[in-house]
C-alpha cells in the first residue's frame, strides 16, 4: 500500500511519512501481556507516560511516541544486529523476536553451498555486510486481507557465484513475530538463461487456534499470491531487458 526508504541510522524524523493506523495509535488499554499490537514492556511504559489520553491531542502524540519508538528498534537493530532486536510484551508471555529469527535462518542451512560468508552472516544480521554486499533498510504498509500491517525490514543483496538477496523483519505491527524472505538467482545450465527460487518464511502465534484458522487463511493466501506477482513481474521485466548471466547486477531494489 505504500513504502519508504530509511537512512542507515534512523532517526523519529525519518519516520514521518510512515502511515500509522488508528488501531495502532489508541493504546489507552495497552498493558503488557495484553495489548493488541507487538510492543516491548518499556514501550508501553512509554506511551503511558509519554501521552495524556484525556488530551484533544493525544493522536498527534501517539504518532510522535510510535515514530520515535520504531526508529529506537531500527537503529538497534543496524547497531547491533539480531540481538537489537526488540522482546515483544503484548502477551502474556514475552517473545524474542531474536529467537525467532534463529529458527527461521536454521531452515536456510542450503545458502552455506551458495556462500559461507552470506550464510553466516543470516545467522546475526551483525554490520558490516559481507563483501560484495549492498543493503537496505525501509518501511512497508501492506494489505494482508484483514488489517494493513506496518513493518521495517532491513534488505541485504549479494553478488557472487549466485546473487542473493535476504530481507529480515525488523519489525512488524500485527501478526508477523518474524519474517526472512530469501531470493536466489543462478546461471541455468548451458547459457539457457537464469532460474530463481525466491522462499519467504514466517512466525506468528497470533493466527493459530480454531478462531483465527479464518484469518491465518487469509493472511497465506495474501502472500502466496504476492510472492507469485514478485516472480512473474520479474521474470518479465528481466526477458524484456534482455538480460545475460545471473552472475551480473540485474535489479537495484527500489521499495
């Protein structure tokens, strides 16, 4: 629905443009273990202390506190990687989105083959980028079928015997604990142009249970049916450029 790029170090400015819905701004009734959208203990603290929802004015403020609370995680999370990466408080347990995150690289073991030095980078997502690499940070409004989802996710793409391009949740609003897409483009045999495999995997404990196998429908069905626009616009755009070997800078990312 909508996107923007951010600078390596994000600040609450940057964040300005990003569209943040009503059901994420009201969080008079947040509490941790019980609120409606995935925020850190100290978050929500925050957002108690920091706006007065008896005010007129309490929108404007929430908006204020969210773009300062999501750049606070962006910036940790190029700082120091995955152990930047926030603890959500909005159930009664608490989730590591850190842990998370390890699950989902431990199904990618095959990247080792592709490149070492790219695989263990997933493993942290720890600065620098491996050589040969670029990345980007920028956040996305997206419509998954029942309620849009506000994410970060930072993107990392690399040339080498075969171009990767990894792209990890920093954060989301809404039913995503976790998410790791991996797109991977190599020679097909002979010069007979080029395949590429492109696997998104996810974590949530927000849509399991008999009331949400409805909602967790939905949700699968809105990314399946992305992942396969993603694949068909490019293998498109790449046949009308023409394009050689894999091996050569296609696609610059553009959110």
């Amino acid at each position: 629905l909508d996107a923007g790029r951010l600078p390596p170090m994000p600040r609450a400015a940057d964040l300005a443009a990003a569209p943040l819905e009503e059901y994420s701004l009201d969080l008079r009734r947040c509490r941790p273990g019980d609120c409606h959208v995935r925020l850190a203990a100290a978050d929500i603290a925050r957002f108690h202390r920091e706006v007065d929802w008896t005010r007129r004015d309490w929108r404007a403020r929430s908006v204020g506190v969210w773009q300062q609370v999501l750049a606070e995680h962006a910036a940790a999370y190029v700082r120091d990687g995955r152990a930047g990466l926030p603890i959500y408080a909005n159930k009664a347990e608490p989730l590591s989105v850190a842990t998370e995150l390890a699950l989902l690289v431990g199904r990618m073991r095959f990247v080792s083959a592709l490149s070492p030095a790219f695989h263990g980078y997933l493993h942290e997502f720890r600065p620098p980028v491996p050589a040969g690499s670029e990345e980007i940070l920028y956040w996305t409004k997206e419509d998954f079928g029942i309620r849009p989802v506000f994410r970060i996710q930072h993107q990392v793409m690399h040339a080498g015997a075969a171009i990767l391009v990894a792209t990890n949740q920093v954060y989301a609003d809404h039913y995503l604990d976790a998410s790791l897409g991996l797109t991977v483009a190599v020679d097909a045999p002979q010069g007979a142009g080029l395949y590429m495999i492109a696997i998104n995997r996810a974590r949530t404990r927000s849509l399991s249970g008999l009331m949400r196998r409805m909602v967790r429908g939905t949700v699968q069905g809105r990314s399946r049916d992305a992942l396969r626009t993603i694949l068909t616009t490019t293998k498109a755009a790449l046949e009308r450029a023409e394009v050689a070997p894999a091996a050569r800078r296609l696609i610059e990312f553009q959110p």
